[in-house]
C-alpha cells in the first residue's frame, strides 16, 4: 500500500474527519419500488461523502475549513481531491492511497418530492486508522470545532475525539448511519445529531413524532453529549440542552427539488456557527438556513449556499 499526504492548507477552524466518495445519482421520477426497474430521467457523478460535504457545507458558510480523511485514487479520487481544493479545504490531513479504490455512493432520487435513496460503499474510506488521525493531529491544535460522521472507521474517529477533548475542541457527532458501535463515542460528544430515525434507533425507542423525538434525545443525552439535535426534515429540528430541556425550532417551508445533502448542509452550519462562537439555538438556525436553501435546488454539494445567500433566510 502507497501512503501519501496531500497539499498542505491554513490553519483552520472546522476540522472534518470523515468520508470522501464520488455520488453516482440517477433521477426518475419515483423510487422503484422492490424488484421493479424504472426509466431514469438524468444521470451525474458528482464529488460527495458526508464527510466531504459537510466540509464543503462548512467552507461555503465562511469557516476555515481542514479535513481528514483517506483516499483511494485507483479510480476517481484525484478528482474527489481537487473538489476539495477548488473549495478552499486544507487537504494535509488526507492520507492518498494509490493501491485502493476510493468510496462511491449509488443515490437515487425522485423528480416529484425529492425522496432518495443511498447504497454506500466505502472503499478507501473503511481503510481510515487512528494511525492516520495521529497523523494528522496538528490540525486539530488551532482548531474550534471537530466534526465526525460514522461512514470511517470508530476508532480512527474515537482517537480525533480523544486529540479534540485534550485540546479543548468542540466536537460534533453526526451518528449517520446509526451504527451500535458510534455508542461508544457520545462519552467523548459534545453536540449529538441525528434524524428522528437514527434517535430512535440509537435510544432503542420507537420513531414516532416530536413527542418520541424528544424521548429519544433525552434518552441520549444521558450517555454522554452535552447537547442532542434531531433533525425531522419539514418539522425543523428538535434541540435537547444539557439540563434535558427541549426546544423546538420549526423549518421555513420551502418547495423541496432534492433532498439529498440536506443533512450534511445543516451540520456544517451547526459547526460554523458554533466555531464562530454562536449561541447553541443561533448555531442551529444558521444551519436550518442552509438547509432549507439547499433542499430548494438539485445537486449535493453544488446546491450548498454561500453566507451571502442566508440573508434572508436568518
């Protein structure tokens, strides 16, 4: 195996571990259901990985962004680095792996409503080790916020946790996918988000409305993080402080293109806000804000808004 680092970058203060992959999304104007094949309307590759979108979320909202992460070039990954780069992302903590095949993302998503669905396949993103994390600890040193999604490895995001908490760095968990073994993380979590589907199913409760979302985050919060937010899509999102206090803030209804990225638009928000040392409900409002501009338009990453287009929004 060939190991390499990536260009170096500036300092930042949003540092983001996680995946990097190239999203292949095919568009029809419903999900097939099971079994059925339909005819598409539009095919594109395009650079994704939650990881590397909520880098790209984070940059586009003016943070100084740095990311961490391992990448196959075997196939697209030279590519996936120079999206990084056109982005304005340090990319020095970027192991680039000539020997392995970077991840890829199948998405499908439906012209009427905007509904997806993902197959993700990991490749060089399963490969991240705590090794590499170590690798790259400086970034962290000047670092505000520490943002880690669960599509790498546990233990190379466990160590990243471990570095941030020595170095007094915020750190945000986005529990996606809702892994068992992400549990082992909430000790080391200062922000916690999900969905209503993965607060359900990390608590062990039943998904239900904001009335179960609210159980779930409070069920959470008791195994470690300082602050749960659930997001639940139209509804807004859910926020649980750290004295088990629940608040609500509602979502701007907007006609919804596509729904994919909306997630990883609202949690590089998040991060840069609270690296920008905003209140925790103005924190999730700017991410709210980016979201709800990001749902409005095709695309993952090329839908992702820039500070100046929030403005009316917030």
């Amino acid at each position: 195996m060939t190991d390499q680092r990536a260009a170096a970058g500036p300092a930042a203060q949003v540092v983001v571990v996680g995946s990097i992959n190239m999203d292949m999304i095919s568009l029809s104007k419903r999900l097939p259901a099971p079994g059925e094949t339909l005819m598409g309307e539009a095919f594109a590759m395009t650079p994704g990985g939650k990881g590397a979108n909520q880098a790209v979320a984070a940059a586009r909202l003016g943070a100084p962004v740095a990311f961490l992460s391992r990448v196959g070039t075997q196939a697209h990954g030279r590519e996936l680095l120079a999206a990084l780069a056109a982005e304005g992302i340090a990319t020095e903590g970027v192991v680039v792996d000539e020997a392995a095949l970077p991840g890829i993302a199948v998405i499908m998503v439906a012209s009427e409503g905007g509904e997806n669905s993902i197959v993700y396949v990991p490749g060089s993103n399963a490969d991240l080790a705590p090794a590499d994390v170590d690798a790259g600890a400086a970034l962290l040193q000047g670092a505000r916020v520490l943002v880690a999604q669960l599509e790498v490895p546990v233990p190379a995001i466990r160590r990243a946790f471990e570095l941030a908490r020595a170095a007094g760095v915020t750190t945000i968990l986005n529990a996606a996918p809702a892994l068992p073994a992400g549990a082992e993380l909430l000790p080391l979590t200062d922000w916690l988000v999900l969905n209503e589907t993965e607060a359900a199913q990390f608590a062990g409760l039943p998904a239900g409305g904001l009335e179960e979302a609210g159980q779930a985050a409070r069920a959470l919060l008791l195994q470690g993080p300082h602050q749960v937010a659930v997001t639940l899509g139209a509804q807004g999102v859910l926020l649980c402080e750290a004295t088990g206090a629940l608040t609500h803030l509602p979502a701007r209804v907007v006609k919804a293109v596509d729904t994919v990225g909306a997630g990883d638009t609202f949690v590089g928000g998040l991060a840069t806000g609270l690296a920008e040392g905003m209140a925790a409900a103005d924190a999730v409002r700017l991410g709210q804000a980016a979201a709800a501009i990001a749902v409005s338009r095709s695309g993952v990453q090329s839908a992702m808004p820039r500070r100046a287009e929030l403005a009316e929004e917030l």
